[in-house]
C-alpha cells in the first residue's frame, strides 16, 4: 500500500492515522467528500519546517552570515526544492485530489506538492514532538542537505526573489535597459528593480544570461545583511 510506504520512506509511523490522511488531503479532494483538507496543518508545518532547516543551517555553517545562510535557506524550502523532496518519498502518489485536480496533472504540480509536504510534517509535528520531527525532516532532506554548498547557489535569480519575498514580501523587476549590436552577435543590458529603485545592472549575450548576472551583482551590493537602506545605483527613472 502506498501510505505504508510513505511512512516507511520517511521514518515515521503515524499513532493518528486521521492526522496522517489530513495532510493528504488536498482542498479539491476535502470539498468533494466533506472532510478536513491539509490547509491548516501547512501552516503549522511550513513553520517547523523553517525552524528545522533554520537550526540545521546555523550549526552547519558557523562561519556564514546572516545573508548568506538566509540565501542557503531559500534554496531549501523554495517550492521546486520542496517539491523534489515530496517526490522522493512518494508525496505525490499518496496525496487525495479532487477530480478537477486529477485531470489537470495536480499530482505533478509543485505548488500542491511542496504545500502537501509541508502539511505532511505538521502532522508529523502534532502526532509526535519537535525532536522526532527534526529527525524525520532531516533524513527526508538528507541528500540535499548533503550536498548544499554555499559555491552551488548559482540561480542567482531565483536566490534574490526568494529571498526578498521571505524577508520582505516583495519581488525584484527586469527590464531591458539596452540591447548592442547585430542580431547574431547581441548584447542585453538589463536592469534589476527593487521597490522601484536600480540595483545592478547585468550584461550578457541573452536576456536571461543578463538577468542573472544582475541578479548576482543585486546580491552582492545588497550585502549579508541584506539591508534595502544601502545605497542602490543612480537613480534611472525609466522604472518597469
């Protein structure tokens, strides 16, 4: 059986079998069947779930600052991350979905994935302790654990705007500022925007080559405190 399984990829065996099939339980399967969907048990496990990966990057990396191990954390419950991991333990073919959902692939989609995991280790959470659910979480992101490395965050892209929307609620803008030569043989400057203001501007020989390297350089003026006060590059009023 497939939820036998679950429970034996991930180390832990559910005492409340309720809890277990709510956090299995998605919105469009709850509203056709008139059960509890895994919503509220999300909340509490995305929760855990930060603290868990909080601690472990802390101790882990002693030496990194406080911008670096919030970027580290971002690659690690980013939705793609989180998404992979439900895979791995087959969160996917255990999750209760409503037709609608069933039709439209739902058992492959990242967002309903990462929301189930974390429903998933809210319940672990509620039918056991703290100490037990870190134990599950961190055998569960073992491999990525593993081999996270702080050389390996290369989407820069990716790392600002996580990182922007879990510390501040915002998101960071392209837009084209330029383009350089021949079709064949073009260059993109591209600026990246921040509550409206310039923070870097990237070069490259593709749109997205450049916005990832305005991206990185974003990042890198932004500091490891990653303070929005610093000064960001001179004011271009041609904001997206």
């Amino acid at each position: 059986m497939l939820i036998e399984r679950l429970q034996e990829l991930i180390g832990y065996r559910f005492k409340n079998k309720d809890l277990l099939r709510q956090a299995l339980s998605h919105r469009s399967y709850a509203h056709e069947r008139r059960v509890k969907d895994n919503e509220r048990l999300e909340f509490l496990g995305d929760a855990v779930l930060e603290l868990i990966i909080r601690n472990w990057l802390y101790t882990r990396y002693p030496k990194s600052r406080e911008g670096e191990l919030t970027r580290l954390k971002a690659s690690l419950v980013e939705e793609p991350s989180l998404a992979k991991v439900a895979r791995s333990v087959l969160l996917n073919r255990c999750l209760f979905l409503g037709k609608s959902e069933l039709l439209t692939g739902g058992r492959e989609k990242d967002s309903i994935l990462a929301d189930g995991l974390e429903a998933l280790v809210g319940a672990i959470y509620l039918d056991s302790d703290f100490e037990t659910t870190k134990r599950v979480v961190l055998k569960i992101f073992s491999c990525f654990l593993e081999s996270l490395s702080p050389d390996k965050i290369s989407d820069y892209k990716t790392t600002l705007q996580n990182t922007l929307q879990s510390s501040r609620q915002i998101l960071p803008k392209y837009r084209i500022i330029k383009t350089i030569g021949p079709d064949h043989d073009k260059q993109f400057e591209v600026g990246v925007y921040i509550q409206g203001r310039l923070w870097a501007i990237g070069k490259g020989k593709s749109r997205k080559a450049a916005e990832q390297m305005a991206a990185k350089i974003a990042l890198k003026r932004l500091g490891d405190t990653f303070h929005l006060d610093s000064k960001p590059v001179e004011k271009d009023n041609r904001q997206p």
